[in-house]
C-alpha cells in the first residue's frame, strides 16, 4: 500500500495530472507496476500497433523526467514535514465524488490544511468566476458563499482573483471552511498576492491540488484543474464570467459530470456577465439569485438515507437532543467514544445535513430532526 | 354592418371591456341583437337557473348606463372628427392575434394615429416593465426597441412611465413606428405627462384602447389592457419588473395565449429585476440579451408561407428588384396597380418580412430574396 502511495506521488512528478495515457494505464494496473513499466521501459500486453506506439513514447517521455527526481520513499513524509499531506484514491479522506472522473481522476492529492476533504465536500457547492470581476459580481460572490457557509455548505474555488478570492473569502468572514484547488504546488500556491488568503483558508479549511509541492501554474494545468473543481462538489454556480473564462470551462466540466450547472445573472450591458447568460440561456443552466436558490436545487440530491451512515455515526446522531444544542464533549461521553470518533462522526452529520453549528456546538437540522 | 359596429362602439360605454358576460354573448349574437337585449331586458333561452339570473343581472346593470349616452348612431363617426376611428372584429385592420383571446376579444378598438394596424401587428414583439425603472432597466428597453425597429419590428407597449415610454422612444428616434395600448380613451392618453409622447407615436404609429373616447384609466382597467397587448404580437419582453409589476400580468397573458415569454435578467441586487428572473427562472421565459435573441425566438415563428400571400401583394413582391432599391411610386407604376394597393402590399411585405425600408423606399429582406 505505502509503495502504491510512493508509486502515485512520483507519479504526478513524471506525468501531467489529467494525462490520458496514465489515466488509462492507472485504470488496469496498480501505482507501482505503472512506475516500473516507466523504469523498464517494459510494456504491457497492448493490441493495437498504434496504441503501443503511443505508449511506448509516453513511457519513454516519463522516464526522461526519472532523474533529479527527490528519492522516492520520501516523498510523502517529506511533505508531510512542511505541514503537506498525500491522499490517494482508496484513502478514507479521498472523495468519491472524483471517481466519476473515471481515467480522467487525479493519481493523488496534495492537502494542507486542517480540513477534512471527506467531510468537507459533502454538502458542498464550487463557486467560480472571472479574475476581472465587476464590484457587483465581488458583491454577490462574497454574500453567496457567507450565506452558503451560514447555512452548513463548503464552498470550493479556484483561489484566483476576483469571483474566487470574494467566494472564500465570504466563507471565511463567517468562520466557514472552504476548499481551494488550485493548478500548482501548495507550498507556493498562485497568485501569490492571496498568500495570506491562502493561509486563511488552510486554517480550518484546505488548499490542495494535484501538482506535487513546488510546480508552478501554467495555463494549461488551469484547465486540468478546473474539472477537480467541477468534480468536487454537488454543484457549480458561476458567479460571473466573461465570453471566454476559464469558468465557462468549469463550467462544461461540471455538465460533463452530471452535476447541476448554475449561473447568477447580471446586467445585459457587463461583458463579465456574458459567460453567465449563455450558460443559463444556451446550456441549460438555473439562474441563481442566492444561497436560497442555490439549497433548493442542491439539497434534495444530497439528501442521504439515514441507513447509509455507519454505526459509530448514528450513534452521534441519536445522542443529540431534540432541540437545544449540544457540545462535542458531552456528545463523547454521552455516547462514550472516543473524541476522534465523535468528531468524525460530527462531520458526517454536518456534511450530509443532519446536523449545523450553534452557539452550544452542533444541534440537529430539521432535516435531522424530523428523519424516522 | 353599420348597426353591430355602432352597438360594439356603444357596448364598450355599457360594459366594461372584457366582460366574461358579454364576451360570451357576443360569442353567439350579434352586437346589435345584444343590444337589443339590453335595451328590452328580452332574455335569450339560456338552460340554467344561475346563469340565467346572472345574465338579467348583467343586462340590467348595463341598460341603468343607457341614459345620458352620446346618440348611438353617430359614435364612430363623432369620434372619426376627432381623428379617431373604430375597428371593429372583421375590419381588414382587425388583427387575426386578438382573436385567440376568444370570449376577452375586445369588442372593438378605437385607434388614434396614422399606422395600420394589421399591418403594425405582423413582425411585432411587445416590450413591457416597471414604471419605477432603473437607469439600466431604460437604457436596455431603449437600445433594444430601437435595434428591434430597424431591423423591422414593430413594438407595442402601454404608455406608460420607465419602461414602456423607453422603448416607444427608442423606436421613435429611429424614426420607426410604434403602439401604445391604453387602459383610457386614446383622446385623453394616460399618463398626462405623456401627452408628447404619444402625439409623437400617433404620427406614424398608434395610440389604441378598448375603452371608448373619454374614458378614464383604473387600476383594474389596467390589468384588463394587459392581455390585448399581449395578444396583438408574437411575443413579450419583459425588461424589467418588480416582484409585483403589472408587467408580470402581461407576462403572464403572454404564456396563457402560448405566445413566447421572454425577460431580460439584470444584477440579482436589483429588486427591478426580481420579476424578470422569476420568469425566466420559474415560468420558462426565454433570456434575452438584446434584439437580436428576440428575432432569433421570433422570426421563425412568423415566417409566412408565399402562399399565404394576397394576389396584389404577390404581384408587387414580384415587381421589386433582385437586389436594389425601389420607390412606392416606381411600383404603382410596373405593377399598373392603384397606390392604395401598393401601399398596402407592402404593408403586409414588410409585417411578413419580406421586405425592409431602405434609402430608395424598400428593398428584399434576405428572407425575400430567397423565397420562390
């Protein structure tokens, strides 16, 4: 296991996150027998003499980039010295919701931070938009995400400037977590203006990307990324965008995926809201005016089945009081687990609806409430 | 002929327009037989008791506003000194639209200006909004309306403050025409402070109303006009409106009567915009950005097929150049028709969209130019 989490963290240092070839391969064999067909250049039993071709060169181009590299066994627990930690597919922490991206799913994620991606991208919504963004476009962003977060939703952008910077930092006005994906290392996150930003959002919240610690962004890794965004959540509203923003390529991805595409509109006469009228207009997508619409869209889809959570969590659950609030450590010894279970069950309970934030701790929603 | 023009001119004095009473009776009589009724309390067989005593009530209450009536036989025609004229269901200016509001057709219209009605309401959009408008509300109205009119649309509205008058000048300052449909008599227009305004669309265009010389507006007659500007065009654009605007009403006429919905969305802080949003979000209005979304939903509709063409207006599309230009006169000429009837034909040439104005008088539209 620990060779197949070395095997996929080199990995992102070979290939580009979102490599077809390596997606595909990773779909049939594990990490670590990919890294050695890279080494030996040995390949696979492969049909077509074109598709052996292309491999063979992919394999070749992969093992170029062998050399310099750090050594391997330590690429995880160095990382995880700068406060940095690796999660793979199959690790608790790793989000389902990405599976759906089949061949195109991340080999790995680098996470700093003190959030829970797990927990965190349950009820959760990704709002992007223009780095140009109009004082009103600033305005909503930021009232949307406050009133997102307020109300138990994880808000998920991109970090940027603009529509992404205003979106996590409403979240965090209010004391919210909130998720940033970014195209590059998250020892250097770009731009490096929202550095402080940055910080705010790790403390309590996460920066990740797919990039290993130290890649610089370039355009193209802006566009793998955005389908992370779109994958990594139940939704994706944007909030403003010109023509030709990388949020209308988030946006494709978040269609692409099923998910409910939405779009705040603006004036006829702002550019930056030209991208939004076209995904309500030509793409299907609901117009949102707010939080509010945003909940009534999402919420019924993620409305789990009591019978899908695990003991330890309905055991939480079952320990709240009908209506006042209650604190987590009453909770731990009312149930007499553990702290870690306890919070871990919190944050299921959170992130599927069943319970909110009060003054006192957690209390049940009316959704938990009124559930048999 | 002249006794049912004369009894609808005078039912209109009797009854309020779009009385569901006397809407069905003049479903199955004549005017001048319902007026008869009225004036002798001479009940039709009607099978049911309620009904029965509805209709004595109805024609009772109608017969008491008999006294004191301008001398029937001379409505239309006192009203013809004033430059206004009465149309009536099966004039050739009747517009076929209102005919799809059934039993609420109009009884007859009264029409001050000097546009043709039949011809205005071919390739017509109605463009509706709040009174209260914003800056940005009639900035839009007015670039689309007067977009709309140059690429020869004609756009009917109420008359009113914000929206309405913005988009009839728009039109006006293309020096197009337009239709402003009151809720009062056309010889004493509403609002007052319009008086301008409408001296400057009867001039070319028109000033109609159901409500008969010196009537005056009441909120309900209002919500009563609504439907007949809905009904006299292809569609409607709501710019702007507030949650309670009338224009949602017209809005909402629109759809009854099938005719496409449309709203132009604005900033979701804009309490202006709240109505449009909810149309397009709730009621499957269609967004719209400008002129041109409106002729993309519209013109398809509104194609005529060549057979649907009258004889003589056929033989004067036939006698326009392939591509130049051509004067009225130079058409009267080849096609040895009278003037009226060039005028006319291209009348309906230009509602059907077959042919535009242009500096020599008209040409072929592209669609003219195609058709067989």
């Amino acid at each position: 296991m620990n060779a197949d989490r070395n095997a996929r963290a080199l990995l992102g240092y070979l290939a580009e996150p979102g490599d077809p070839i390596l997606g595909a391969l990773l779909g049939m064999y594990e990490a670590a027998e990919v890294l050695t067909m890279i080494k030996t250049g040995m390949l696979p039993s492969v049909p077509s003499g074109t598709a052996r071709e292309m491999l063979s060169r992919a394999l070749d181009r992969w093992r170029q980039r062998m050399p310099g590299l750090p050594p391997e066994q330590d690429l995880a627990g160095n990382a995880c010295r700068q406060g940095i930690r690796l999660i793979c597919p199959g690790d608790p922490e790793w989000p389902a919701r990405l599976d759906d991206l089949d061949q195109a799913r991340p080999y790995a994620l680098w996470l700093r931070g003190s959030g829970d991606l797990q927990f965190g991208s349950g009820r959760s919504v990704s709002m992007v938009g223009s780095r140009a963004a109009s004082g009103y476009g600033v305005h909503v962003a930021g009232e949307m995400a406050a009133d997102l977060a307020e109300r138990g939703w994880l808000i998920v952008s991109g970090g940027a400037y603009g529509i992404d910077a205003a979106a996590h930092r409403g979240v965090l006005l209010t004391g919210g977590t909130t998720i940033a994906v970014l195209a590059c290392g998250v020892d250097r996150p770009y731009p490096a203006g929202h550095d402080g930003l940055f910080a705010g959002i790790a403390d309590g919240g996460l920066v990740i990307s797919e990039w290993p610690p130290g890649s610089r962004p370039t355009r193209y890794r802006f566009l793998v990324r955005n389908r992370v965004i779109a994958a990594l959540t139940m939704g994706t509203v944007v909030v403003e965008a010109g023509r030709y923003s990388g949020a209308l390529n988030t946006a494709r991805h978040a269609a692409e995926l099923a998910r409910p595409l939405m779009a705040v509109p603006g004036p006829v006469t702002s550019v930056q809201s030209e991208g939004c009228h076209v995904i309500i207009r030509d793409w299907g997508g609901t117009l949102i005016r707010g939080a509010s619409d945003v909940i009534d869209l999402l919420a019924p889809i993620g409305e789990p089945a009591r019978e899908d959570l695990d003991p330890d969590t309905m055991r939480v659950l079952d320990a709240f009081p009908a209506r006042s609030g209650v604190g987590t450590s009453t909770l731990a010894r009312t149930t007499d687990a553990n702290i870690d279970v306890v919070l871990r069950s919190l944050g299921r309970l959170a992130a599927t609806g069943y319970i909110e934030r009060c003054a006192e701790g957690w209390r049940r929603t009316r959704n938990g409430t009124l559930s048999p």
